[in-house]
C-alpha cells in the first residue's frame, strides 16, 4: 500500500480574462470511493472536472492523478464523461466501440455490449438516430466499460428519466472495483445520494464543505439535498 | 430483498436495522455464513463502503463475526439474537402505545385494540 492519493489538487486556480472562475481548490481522492461533486450551475464544476482531464491549463496549483502531473499518462487510467458528447453522430455504435477498443487499451468490449443489450440499445444504430436519453446511456457504458482507476462523470443523469436514472446508478455501483474511484457531478442529488461516499461542495468557485455522507446526514439530521438546498438558497 | 432508504437517516444505520430483522426474523440463521460486502452492497443497491460499515457495527454488537479469509458469520450465540428481538420487540410496543397515549387511550384499552386485530 502507497500513501499517493489516487487524486490530489492542490491550491488550484483558473481564470478567464481576468475572471476567477475557481479559487484555490484542495481537494484530495483515495481509491474505492463515491464522491459527488455538487453545485448549482455555473459553479464551477465542469471547468474543475475538465482542468483534471487536462482539457484545460490551471493559472495556478497543480493537479496530480496516482502521483503524477495530468497528461497522457493520466488520460490512460481516467475514463471520463463529458457533459457534451464529443462523439461524431454519424457513427453506429458498433463504431464507436471500435474506436473506443483502439483509443484505449482497458477497453472491455463484451462488458459494453452486454449492458448496451440490457439497456435495449441496438449497436447497429448511428448516434444520430437515437434519442438524446439514449445517446446518453451509450455514452455512459462506453465510459463505464473501462477497466479505469478514475472515472468522472459530469452531469450523467441530466437527459434521462428516472428508471433508467436507477439503472445508471446500478451501473455505477456494480462497475466500479475495489480501487477505482468514481466522481459525478450533479445537481440531481436526491437522485444519486444513496450511493455516494463523500459529497464535496461548490460554490462561486470555491470549496465550501467537504464531509462523508453519511457524517453529514448524522450532524444535519437531514438528506444531503436538504442540506445542500439550505446552504444555497437564493 | 429491495429496500427503499430514507435519504434524511445516514444509510448505514437503515443497512443496520434490515440486517437486525434479518438476524431476528431468521433470514440469516444462528451460525449461517453471510453473503460477501459485495453480495449485500449489490442487493441492496448501495455502496459497498456503507454496506461495510454496517456490518462492522454489527460485528461490534458482536451479532455476527468474521473468520479469517472465509468471510462473516451470524453469531453462534442464540440467546444474543433472542435479546435483540426483545429488545426490537419492546421497541415496537413502546411506539404503539405512546400511539395510542396521543389519542388518549390508556394501556387497557390499547391492549383491547390489539386483540381486535384479526390475524
């Protein structure tokens, strides 16, 4: 056993033009957890997820995955869910699975078949003819059928109706090993509290709470949506 | 075994009540070997670190106990299991009757109400 943190930020900054859009995040992730990463919109929470994927350039501080400063190295272990597919529509899923089996080697191509044929998704389909619900759950499998060590998943219940929100998060919890992290962020918590760790609160850019779950609940005598509702009423 | 949680009560103290009655209702047998963190978690729908949690609380009470790399047992001791059903019983009791004392009825009464009740 190591004491390197699967995920470690340290006194993270980003701006634009100017504008602080994140102010000095700590935040530090071991493995075999759940967190959610919860916040209203405009929060910052995507721009957080994307400098961990190495989408975008910290001003200051520096984020380190198993160690290591992100870059190619990290993209091999983090299987990540943007909140926008990147994926051309034109192409069949079957494609995509191909492309995704020669883009990275932890691919598990049966795994994804086998839930794409759970969830009713024919692979002979282009994205392009599919619902929006749909194109969401091919993407998530796709994302989920990597054997990685950190999986993020930004906004991965947005478009899709409750059932098969279970059925995500049923997923979720029954992919995810032993030492692999998973971090989602949402503003749909009551939908996705029952499987989470650690949530970790943002706003304005900033950190505001980071607790277990569960020690939350006890102290707030409250739900996590509760809690989250009152710290943030407008 | 699906279950719904209450998302205001932390969700390892709800694994801890259903596993309590199924200890008490004899789901899971005096000396009768536990499914795996992983079975529970999975059945339950929850993470499995909470479902841990849970049956390290269980193992603290001593209701159940693990042996070296074979995985958790139920407690070989009947009269513990007895106990807890007491206890969890009284429980239940106490609840009806403060119940009942609400709506302004005394004991007599409410054990009256119970015998009406038809099986």
């Amino acid at each position: 056993m190591s004491n390197i943190k699967l995920l470690e930020i340290k006194n993270l900054n980003k701006s634009f033009d100017n504008k602080e859009i994140l102010k000095d995040i700590n935040l530090s992730v071991s493995g075999g957890k759940i967190i959610g990463l919860l916040g209203k919109n405009g929060a910052g929470k995507t721009t957080l997820i994307k400098l961990i994927n190495d989408l975008l350039t910290p001003t200051s501080g520096e984020i380190l995955i198993n160690g290591k400063k992100v870059g190619v190295e990290s993209k091999k272990i983090v299987s990540y869910l943007p909140e926008r597919t990147y994926l051309n529509k034109q192409m069949k899923v079957s494609e995509v699975m191909k492309y995704f089996k020669d883009f990275y080697s932890d691919f598990d191509y049966d795994k994804a078949e086998k839930l794409l044929k759970d969830l009713d998704l024919d692979i002979n389909k282009p994205l392009s003819k599919m619902s929006k619900g749909m194109q969401e759950k091919v993407q998530l499998v796709l994302v989920m059928s990597r054997k990685a060590k950190l999986y993020i998943l930004d906004e991965p219940l947005g478009g899709v109706d409750p059932a098969t929100r279970d059925y995500i998060l049923d997923t979720i919890l029954s992919n995810f090993n032993e030492n692999a992290s998973v971090i989602i962020s949402t503003h749909l918590i009551s939908d996705i509290e029952r499987i989470l760790d650690e949530v970790v609160f943002i706003d304005k850019g900033k950190i505001v709470l980071q607790s277990e779950a569960d020690k939350l609940r006890n102290k707030e005598k409250s739900s996590i949506d509760e809690i989250f509702r009152r710290t943030f009423k407008c | 075994m699906e279950i719904s949680f209450d998302n205001n009560i932390p969700i390892y103290i709800q694994l801890l009540e259903y596993m309590k009655i199924y200890l008490i209702s004899g789901t899971f047998k005096s000396g009768e070997k536990l499914p795996s963190v992983r079975e529970f978690a999975n059945t339950f729908k929850v993470n499995p670190n909470t479902m841990q949690k849970a049956l390290v609380e269980l193992e603290g009470m001593k209701l159940i106990y693990t042996e070296r790399t074979n995985g958790k047992y139920v407690t070989k001791d009947e009269k513990l299991i007895e106990k807890l059903k007491d206890e969890y019983a009284m429980t239940l009791a106490k609840s009806y009757f403060q119940g009942m004392k609400r709506i302004g009825l005394g004991k007599a009464d409410s054990i009256k109400y119970l015998e009406e009740i038809d099986e």
